[in-house]
C-alpha cells in the first residue's frame, strides 16, 4: 500500500460548507468525504493538504501532519477532497498520470512520485500525462451536495454493514421490510412505537443514538452517534444525521454535519446543515419550484445566479446559523455561516456570513456578541472552542465585513 494524500486545492465556491471544515471533512453522506474515501479506497493516509486559512481547524480534527510532506522518496498517491465518491480510473490508477476533472481541468489525483506529487499540492501542473475523466466528479459549488447525496448515503450505508457489528431490534419496534437492514449500533437505544421503514434500504442508527416513540424513519437513512429522534418525527429517505444532532418535525433528504437542532414542527427538505445550527419552531424551507422547473441559486452574496440541474433543492445553511420561529426559507438558498434570521419576510438568494436580520432591518453581527451566543451554545454539549476555531471565526467574520 503507497502512501496516500487527501488534499482541498480550495478551488470552487464551497462556502458555507467549507467555512470551518476543509472540503473532505464536509459530510457529504452517512460519512464525511475523508471517511469514504479512506474506507472504500483502502488509504493508509500519510497526510492533509489544506488552504493556509484551514490549517488550525484541520490540524486539531486529524492526527496527521497538515500541509507538510512527511516523506522523501517513493511514490504517493494523491485525491482531491473536494471528490466525495472517488471514480472507477483512481481505484487502480496509472502510475505517473494526473487525472483531471472535465469542469475546470482541476487535478483530481493520481498515484505519482513525490516530486511531482508536491507540485500538485502547492498548485503547479508537473509535466506528466494527464488524462480528463468523462463527467465531473469534483464539488464546485454548495448545492454540489445534492448531486451525490443519494448515491454518497448508500455508498455509506453498505460500507457500515460491512465494517460494524449490530444488535436486533427490540420488541416492540415496527419494521416495514427486512429486519436485516436497520443496522443497529449495540449502545443505540430505539423505544418501543418507533417505526422503521427499511423497503428502500439500510437505516443505519449509531452508538449512543436515540429514537423516541412514536419516530417514523424511512431509508436510506443514518443516524449519528448521540443524535436523538424525537416523539412523532418524520424522516424520510436520503437523509444523513452526524453526531450529537437533535431532529423533529419532518425532514427529507437532507444532510446534517452535527451538532445541529431542528427539533419542533416545521419541513426541511433536501437541504444541508451545518454544525452548531438551530432551526426555530416552524422553520420551513422550500424544495421544490411551483413551475417544477430546474432550481436556480447563488453561490454568493455577489455572484450570478447559475443553474444547479436540480429539481428538488432545499437550502444550504452554514455553521452557527439561528432562525427565529416560522421561518420560510425559499428554494435554493444559501444561508451564511454565523448568520441569524428573525424577520418576516423569507429568506431567499445568499445571506451573507453573520447577517443580523430582523423586521428592524439588516446589519452586520457584531463578533462579540456572536461569540459570546456561540459559547452559550456550545458549553451545554460541553465544547469549549479552541484558538484555532476562534480565530478561523474571526477571520471570516473580518472578511465578511469587507464584501458587505
């Protein structure tokens, strides 16, 4: 096995799911893209590139040397982070050849020496062959997620089948379909009058996760360590919950990272959500035009709107992210990390990083304040922020002020 790099080049518009997160850490499906591509690739990973401006966040989420090249001779294999579901050309890839994606000509990776493997990581093109893939595997772009949600989560699902041991169901437990199929982690707790319906795949339910009575959940679906399913939630399939997430109401395809709290009335469809984030009483976004027609929506706060090829597309909603109850949330919209919502009207296009918006108007979120909600926020699941995430958040909330 050659040593293997996952490396973010930190091209595309990711944000706000790269806000706080390198590119491989967003959850893009049961498991976050470092995971996937660790697990189904087999990588003995030696190492992480990153942009400069991640390289605190990530060096405290992984044990291994971030944007240093811990060998000297030999071959290394190279994949971009920004590759949730690695193509069929890198699981056996020539050596000496840079795969590129046909979107924008961006290395995906290849199995090179370490001379030329550097020169990739710093942004330089070695002269070696290349060879452009048929269809675009890299995220560009938010909504990116939903392109490969669905086949991400069950990607993801049939990798924990294989890897993880399970309990069966306790009594009392309705399930529609092959018991076989809700891969139950032994430390997870199901109480009797839940109902899993499992006809259109695997629900995975991880340690130390609760399902209350009464929670109906349909598949393909994960749940993460330490997440809750409230009384009488409705989840439906394609959906992915990280850790220590708390969920009620009804959601449908969607993607939590963690650490997240939707947990009264109110739908959420085919929308990511990213850590730290609570969804007021009777949020709801919509998914889907009333034209029926292809989703439109916007990168950022400045950028043209673009197609996104989607039909069904919810809202992409960042880290720290407040609303207010019976918040509507329109098609297709980016919501900006740190951001709080508390106005009538519906949030629609970007919102910008730590947008303040009530009926009163629309101004900057002071950092202070911020910070000072955030730890609030954080202590009752007793996280402390450390240096480093303290200060990616006040980088990006500087940044924020300048494109105001």
């Amino acid at each position: 096995m050659i040593p293997a790099i996952v490396f973010d080049d930190g091209f595309g518009q990711l944000a706000p799911l790269t806000d706080l997160r390198a590119a491989f850490d967003v959850r893009t499906g049961a498991l976050t893209t470092l995971e996937r591509l660790r697990l189904s690739l087999g990588l003995e990973i030696v190492a992480l590139y990153v942009p400069e401006q991640l390289e605190g966040v990530t060096a405290e989420a992984h044990d291994v040397p971030i944007n240093r090249m811990p060998i000297k001779e030999g071959e290394v294999f190279l994949i971009n982070g920004r590759c949730p579901l690695p193509p069929d050309e890198l699981r056996n890839p020539e050596t000496g050849v840079v795969y590129l994606d046909p979107a924008n000509s961006r290395p995906i990776g290849g199995r090179l020496n370490f001379v030329d493997a550097i020169r990739v990581l710093v942004g330089e093109m070695p002269d070696i062959p290349t060879i452009t893939l048929d269809g675009p595997v890299l995220m560009n772009r938010p909504w990116h997620f939903r392109t490969v949600r669905d086949q991400a989560i069950r990607f993801d699902l049939e990798l924990i089948r294989k890897t993880r041991t399970f309990q069966p169901v306790p009594e009392g437990v309705l399930v529609i379909g092959d018991p076989a199929d809700v891969l139950l982690d032994p430390t997870a707790t199901i109480y009797p009058g839940a109902t899993l319906d499992v006809e259109d795949g695997p629900i995975a339910i991880a340690g130390g996760a609760v399902l209350r009575p009464g929670a109906v959940v349909g598949s393909p679906t994960a749940i993460g360590p330490f997440s809750m399913i409230r009384e009488h939630a409705v989840i439906r399939g394609n959906s992915a919950f990280g850790p220590h997430c708390k969920v009620g109401g009804e959601v449908a395809g969607v993607v939590f990272q963690g650490y997240t709290n939707k947990v009264h009335e109110g739908y959420i469809g085919d929308s990511w959500i990213g850590e730290w984030t609570n969804l007021g009483a009777g949020t709801t976004n919509s998914n889907l035009l009333n034209t029926y027609s292809e989703i439109v929506s916007q990168a950022t706060p400045t950028g043209k709107r673009e197609r996104t090829g989607e039909s069904f597309l919810g809202a992409m909603i960042g880290d720290h992210v407040k609303t207010a109850i019976c918040t509507r949330i329109m098609t297709g919209s980016v919501v900006g990390t740190g951001s709080m919502w508390a106005a009538q009207k519906a949030i629609t296009g970007c919102l910008e990083p730590f947008a303040w918006v009530t009926d009163a108007g629309h101004r900057h979120y002071r950092l202070e304040k911020f910070l000072e909600v955030m730890r609030a926020v954080m202590a009752r699941r007793d996280v402390e922020p450390s240096d480093a995430y303290l200060a990616r958040l006040a980088r990006l909330h500087q940044e924020s002020e300048t494109t105001d």
